[in-house]
C-alpha cells in the first residue's frame, strides 16, 4: 500500500522542496541544498527538505534572539497563555492531518498516532497554566538592618531543541510547551528523518499569534545540530535521542556552559512477578516493548520472569506478538508499522541476528515479514527472545527496535541487582498483586520512572527523565518549567 498523492495532506502536495522556517518565513538554505525524506511504509521520498548548515543555524538562533529581547519579552503571562491556549485548538483542529504526516514519515500506524491528540492538547493546555502560575518568593535573612530579599523567576533565553524521529509532533510540543510558557524563543533541529510535522507546526504557532523569531524549525543533518549545541548564542539545549549524541552536546555546550537537558537511551527492566495479573502482565509486557514497533527510549526491553511462570510467560507473549498485524501505517488495521528508515531496519535486524549467534532463541519473530503488502518498507515482525542471558549483547544494548530478551530471576534481591546492573536508568516496570513488592521493588531500582501494573504511561503534570547514561534534566510537570528558568536574588536596604 502506498499513499498516492491525493490521499496526502495539502501540506505534503506543495509542488516546492520544504523550507526552513525563521522569522516567521519560509526561506530556503543558505546553500541550497535538499535532501529526500521518506514514506517509510514503501521507502519512496515523500518530500525534498531544505538542509540547513551553520549559516542557516546562525540566521535562526538570530532571530530567537531578537524576538526574546523584542516583542516576546512584552507579551505579559496571560497573554502567553492566550496564545497557547489558541494554539491548542489549532492542534486539535489540525491533528488528523498532523498524525497521517508522522505515520507517513516514521511510520507509526495511523492508529497509534491519532491517539496523541489528546496528549498534545492536554500538554499545551497544562504549561498555559504555569505561564500564569510562575512565581519567586519573599525570603527572610540575617543581615545586619536586614534588607528586603526575595527572588524573580526569569526565562532562560534562547533554547536550541535537538529532536529524535520516533514522535516527531508529540516531541516538538513537549519541547515548545516550557518555552512558551516561560517566555523563552527555540530553534528546534528536528531528526532528518521525520523533519515534517514540526515544519506544519510552525505554520500553526503564528495562525495562533505567537511572534516571528519566538518557534524556528531548521532541518537538516547532523551538522546542524552540532551546529546548534555550539552556538554561544543558545542559552540551553533541551535533547532526547541516544546517549552517545547527547555526549557530544556535553562537550559542545561548554563554550557558553549552556544550560543543558538530555533524555537519552534506555534499556530498561521490565519485572513479572509469579503473582501477577498474567492476562494484564502479558499484554503490558508485550507492548511495552512493541508499542511504536520498539522505538521508544523507555520501552521495556529485559523482561525479567519470576521463574515459577517464566516458561509459562514467554510463550504466551510469543502468541500475543504473533496475533499482532504488522502493516503499512495508514491501515487503520495495523498495530506494528515499519521502522522509521532503511538504517534502522539494518540495525535491528543485525541485533537480531547477534542473538542467535550468542545463543538466544527466538519464540517469536526474528525475520521480516513476506508479502506483496509490504514491499520496499522498511517492517519487521514483533520478536520475541528466550534462553537470554544478562552479559548478551541484546540484554544490555539499546536495539530500538521490536526486540525483547526475557530472562527468569528467583527473588527480589536477585532482580534487583539485575535490573540496576546496566548503564542506563530510565524507566522501569513492575507485574504484581502484592503491594509490598512494588513498593520495595520501587524504592530500589535506579530509574527516572517506575510503572506497576501498567506501562508507557505518561501526563502533562507528572515528570519525566532518566538516571545514570539515561541523561538528566526532568520533562513534564512544574519541574520541567524550571529547567527553563533562572532564579534571581534582589536585595533592597530600605533604610
């Protein structure tokens, strides 16, 4: 199945390549040059994109500055959140269009990706009502005549957005939302490989009345991100993607000593308790980890089986990975889309092929899928991996992809240990009746979040982020406002 281009939104029909968007204008390259991205369900180009390098980097970080210092700074708090609120309908209104534009380009199902509608207005509507809420505080102190102290909350600055493609407009909202509401401006580098929907989000900022200069997109390639970390006129870079990239950034913002926030890699535990819930357990542990066909930073890679009902376990989540339809993302049928690129699906499928090699054996999947359906795309079944052990390199490596490694454990000390044995420290889950286990196993594991009896779950209010090579930095609730904030002291003698 391809999209023919009638069944393309009117935004993906332009007869042009796709600009990059400063100022509130479109505008090409400083170089000219384009490169192709794809529909990743039959690996035809969708679009031609404006690839941006240094210059263009430069010409956006300018304009956040400007608009920072100049008619932003005069927007006053509810007037930010007027505008956010009007870009919360226009989200709403736009969002079937913005969903077919991620399903075509990363290839979500078209299924998974319209349920971000409400994630993506609730998320707008939550940090319209810190832009109202932010608040310093009167604070007494000993000083001789003891002057007047308190403190003022002010914006960062200028934020550089550096974006992975696994969600690309649910990501460039969750980074645009603190930048609105504090008063900050952006220059977001989508991934190269979903570049679309944030250009389309552009184009609603301003239908909303935010200012030119405040939201810029440059798309492009690694370059223009290192580009962006570098620029000593960017205040902070906001990042999610690997752990290795997120390195660079580390040393690229030392020349400002930028403020930084990363959410990076995970391999995170995924634990089943012998008293669980087994029809809950084994559809959360499955989707955990097929959700988004794997590629997601939190996703639930090692799942770790009380041995009791870890044979038992895993068939069962094989069966459940075999019922599940893996098909092009604009199916309504389909559960598991392809992966986002040619690249992804090699290196997912090497992972694959490395487990057999180090003795694993797939109880599910492990192959691509046959069939006329599914063509040039990039798709590969659900798989399913028994016979793992902790020192494997499908046990410890980040994969993102449809791959889990289980694993059966004894006791609680044991899994544990286990679990916190790994580089990373994202998220985490827990599969049991009893209350107790979940609160000793909670407090234990070395993790940003823990799950119990559900998975993948997120909110507006509740924060987000990762421990150890995880990154650090919080997203979502009051504390994400804060990563773009500075605080500020003022002392006032008033003798």
């Amino acid at each position: 199945m391809s999209a023919s281009n009638t069944e393309l939104p009117a935004f993906l029909r332009r007869p042009q390549a796709m600009q990059l968007f400063i100022d509130g204008r479109w505008t090409p390259a400083a170089s000219d040059r384009v490169f192709a991205t794809f529909n990743a369900s039959t690996g035809e180009v969708l679009a031609q994109v404006a690839e941006a390098d240094a210059q263009d980097v430069h010409r956006a970080v300018v304009a956040a500055r400007a608009a920072f210092e100049g008619p932003w700074s005069r927007f006053k708090p509810a007037e930010r959140q007027a505008v956010m609120l009007k870009l919360a309908e226009l989200v709403d209104r736009h969002y079937d269009e913005l969903a077919t534009i991620d399903s075509l380009n990363m290839g979500g199902p078209i299924s998974r990706t319209v349920l971000g509608r409400t994630r993506a207005v609730n998320l707008l509507r939550f940090y319209a009502g810190l832009a109202t809420s932010m608040t310093g505080s009167t604070i007494p102190n000993s000083q001789e005549g003891q002057p007047f102290s308190y403190t003022l909350k002010e914006p960062v600055g200028v934020v550089g957005a550096i974006n992975p493609w696994n969600g690309p407009i649910g990501l460039a909202i969750w980074k645009l939302c603190p930048v609105l509401a504090s008063g900050c401006t952006m220059v977001l580098k989508p991934a190269e490989q979903a570049p679309l929907s944030p250009l389309r989000l552009a184009e609603l900022c301003m239908e909303a009345g935010i200012p030119p200069g405040v939201f810029n997109v440059v798309t492009g390639m690694g370059d223009a991100g290192a580009a962006l970390a570098e620029h000593p006129g960017v205040d902070k870079i906001a990042f999610t993607g690997s752990t290795e990239v997120g390195q660079k950034i580390v040393r690229a913002s030392a020349g400002n000593l930028k403020r930084l926030s990363m959410e990076l890699g995970g391999k995170s535990a995924n634990i089943v308790f012998a008293d669980a819930d087994l029809e809950l357990a084994v559809r959360g542990a499955a989707m955990a980890v097929f959700g988004n066909s794997g590629q997601i930073c939190s996703a639930g890679t090692r799942l770790y089986v009380q041995r009791p009902i870890y044979d038992e376990f895993v068939e069962r989540v094989a069966a459940f990975a075999g019922t599940l339809r893996v098909g092009p993302s604009l199916d309504p049928q389909t559960q598991l889309g392809p992966l986002v690129s040619r690249e992804q699906l090699d290196r997912v499928m090497s992972y694959v092929s490395i487990g057999r090699e180090q003795g694993a054996r797939a109880a599910a999947g492990g192959s691509r899928p046959n069939g006329p359906q599914y063509g040039e795309g990039y798709f590969v079944q659900p798989t399913v991996f028994a016979d793992v052990h902790d020192d494997m390199r499908i046990a410890r490596e980040e994969i993102f992809g449809p791959v889990v490694a289980a694993m059966p454990f004894d006791d609680i000390n044991e899994v544990v240990r286990r679990a916190n044995d790994s580089a990373y420290g994202l998220a985490g889950g827990i599969w049991t009746r009893s209350l107790s286990t979940a609160h000793r196993v909670s407090t234990r594991v070395r993790t940003g979040t823990v799950w119990v009896n559900c998975y993948q779950v997120l909110d507006p209010a509740v924060p987000f982020g990762g421990y150890k090579m995880s990154g650090y930095g919080r997203e979502s609730g009051v504390e994400h406002m804060n990563e773009y904030l500075q605080t500020k002291a003022v002392w006032i003698r008033t003798e």
